[in-house]
C-alpha cells in the first residue's frame, strides 16, 4: 500500500486513477485548484488540497502532512489548438507547473512520479503504428511541454535518485462503467462528447478536415478507455514501489479510428444522427496517430481491458445520458 498524492485528482483521467487507486488498496489525496476540475468527482473521505501545481509551498506541506510516498501528476492543460495560440500560457502552465510539483517533491523527499505524458510528443509520426522508440518532434506546443518534463525527469534521476514513469497516452475516452464519474471539460472540445453533444441536440460538431492522407480524408486517432489509462497509472505505481525501472510508455489500443468513424460510432450508440458540418483542418494536428504498446504490456503487464470503440462510446453516452449538465457545479455553464 502506498500513500499517493494526485496532482489533478478532480479532472477527467485524474478522478478515474483515483478510484482505481483505492480499489486496488492506496491511500490518496487529491491536490487541485478546481479550475477545470470538479471537487464532486472526489470521493468524499479522500483530503482534498485546493491548491495549484504552481504553489511550491502548499505542495510540499501537502506531501509532507499526508506522508505521501509517490506522486501521480495529472494536472496540465491540454487543448492542442489553443496551445498553437497561447503557447506562452502553456509553457507557463504545464512546464513551470511541473517544475514546481518537482520542487515541492525534491523538498519534501518523494522520490516517485508517474507523470500524464502524450502521444502529442511524436508530432507528426515516421511511422504508424508509433513505438517509443520513434525521434518525438512536437508540432504543437502541448506536446513541447510534455516532452520538456520527460526530458528533465531522467536528469533528476541522476541528481537525486527521481524514479519515474512517463504515460504517453493516446485519445482517453470513455467514463467509470458505472457511470459515476466521466468527463466534464467546459467548453467541451474533444471528439466522442462533442460527438454526443451534437447527436442529442447540441453544438453540431465541425470536422476539422478531410484532406488528410487517410483512408477517408479525416484525421486517424487512437481512443483509450479512460480506465484502462488508470489502470495503467496504478501499474506503474506498483513497479516503482516495489523498486522496478523508470520508463516512458505508450499506452494505446494500437487501433486508429477516423473522424468519420467515431461519428457512425456515436449515431448508432446514441440512436440519433451526430449533426456535423466540414470544417477546415485545425492547426497542430497530425493525420494518424496509434500506439504500439508493446513496451508497456512487457514492462508493467499492462492489456487494455475495454478496447473496442462501440465500448468506448456506450460508456461515455451512460455519462453523458445520466449527466447532461456533465457535474453541474459550473454556474457559468450554460
Ligand atoms: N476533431 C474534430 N472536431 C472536433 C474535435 C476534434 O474533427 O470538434 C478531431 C481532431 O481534429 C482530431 C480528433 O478529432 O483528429 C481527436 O481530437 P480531440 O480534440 O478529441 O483529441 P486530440 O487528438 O487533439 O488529443
């Protein structure tokens, strides 16, 4: 049993490590500043931080209080296009965030990480399926930010004896089968619940583009059930406690969908047809990305336990259908 730490516990892929986490017999906290995550998505008798990444201080007394032996770091902003915008605000955010949670470990002497990286640290790929051992070239600042922490987390291990793992994940989707947690961004920008949106009466959804070079024109991406990524988090926790190797790790289904397909995908689970119109590309996106996860299933015994779409979607509708204001605690939220 280990005493976790989850930076970002309150947002989407956070709040379903946590469970898993406490299923699986750790103890947790949760630090977040609920400025996109939601403090009901926390188990109620699991201590709440409300502080940010960037506050050294409150971290470390945070580690410090609760006795945490391992830091699971989640919290980052993640929009792709926006960080073509804003790539100041993502720096910012992400890379001097990390480094104070970094910080606030080396104080406090925690010595284990595992850290939310992307499949955005590739940029556009030599070659699909992408292996780890593929030359990342970020073509948008997200996934900049991402690698400039992996590349700074083997220099602390030499420093000072930082043992980590670096999750690379594909397009997490889905929610908790049971429909008790699920995602809730706002504004909503990712595909499966814009998706949804779109079929049920909302925003209809633009297709940014269909002049990529892929079997329809439409971009190639690989969806990963939200659990399976936590399960993944707990997997690495585990090696590293028990004093197995640092690593970076796809985690992927090694399955690309299309825009297209998702969209049929949608349709048929939710039984209306998604509205959508041609859109023209959005910047930052490369046209195929899917994972071989070979590395991770050797490493950390790692399968996906859900990776066929149709699940992938008919869990996310369970949410979306059982909470169509996602939380409701966003008085701004229209
Ligand atoms: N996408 C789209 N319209 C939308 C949102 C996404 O066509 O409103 C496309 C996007 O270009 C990408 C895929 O859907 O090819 C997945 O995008 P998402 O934002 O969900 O995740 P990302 O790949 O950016 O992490």
């Amino acid at each position: 049993m280990a005493r976790v730490l989850v930076c970002g516990g309150a947002g989407y892929i956070g709040s379903h490590a946590v469970r898993a986490l406490r299923r699986a017999g750790h103890a947790v906290v949760v630090l977040d500043d609920l400025s996109a995550g939601h403090a009901v998505a926390v188990p109620s008798d699991v201590p709440l931080v409300r502080a940010g990444m960037h506050e050294v201080a409150a971290v470390e007394s945070a580690l410090a209080r609760h006795a945490i032996d391992a830091v699971m770091h989640f919290a980052a902003w993640l929009d792709v296009g926006a960080s073509v915008r804003d790539p100041l605000g993502y720096y910012h955010n992400n890379v001097t965030g990390s480094l104070a949670v970094l910080t606030a470990m080396q104080r406090a002497g925690v010595r284990v990480l595992v850290f939310s990286s992307t499949c955005a640290t590739y940029g556009e790929p030599e070659r699909v399926p992408m292996d780890e051992s593929l030359t990342p070239r970020p073509i948008n600042a997200y996934g900049e930010t991402k690698l400039a922490i992996e590349r700074a987390l083997p220099h602390l291990a030499t420093a000072d004896g930082l043992r980590y793992v670096a999750l690379r994940y594909f397009n997490a989707a889905g929610a908790e089968p049971d429909g008790s947690i699920g995602e809730d961004h706002w504004p909503e920008i990712h595909l499966i619940p814009r998706a949804i949106e779109a079929a049920t009466g909302g925003r209809p959804l633009t297709i940014f583009g269909d002049d990529y070079p892929t079997p329809d024109g439409t971009c190639l991406r690989d969806y990963i059930h939200v659990t399976d990524l936590a399960d993944a988090h707990v997997r690495a926790l585990d090696v590293l406690m028990a004093g197995g190797a640092s690593g970076i790790y796809n985690v992927g289904t090694g399955q690309p969908h299309s825009v297209r397909q998702v969209i049929d995908t949608v349709s048929r689970v939710v039984g209306q047809p998604v509205q959508w119109q041609m859109g023209v590309r959005r910047e930052g996106d490369p046209s195929a990305l899917y994972a071989a996860s070979d590395r991770i299933t050797q490493a950390l015994g790692w399968h996906p336990r859900h990776p066929d779409l149709e699940t992938i979607v008919q869990h996310a509708w369970a949410w979306h259908r059982s909470h169509p204001r996602g939380y409701d605690d966003r008085p701004d939220r229209p």
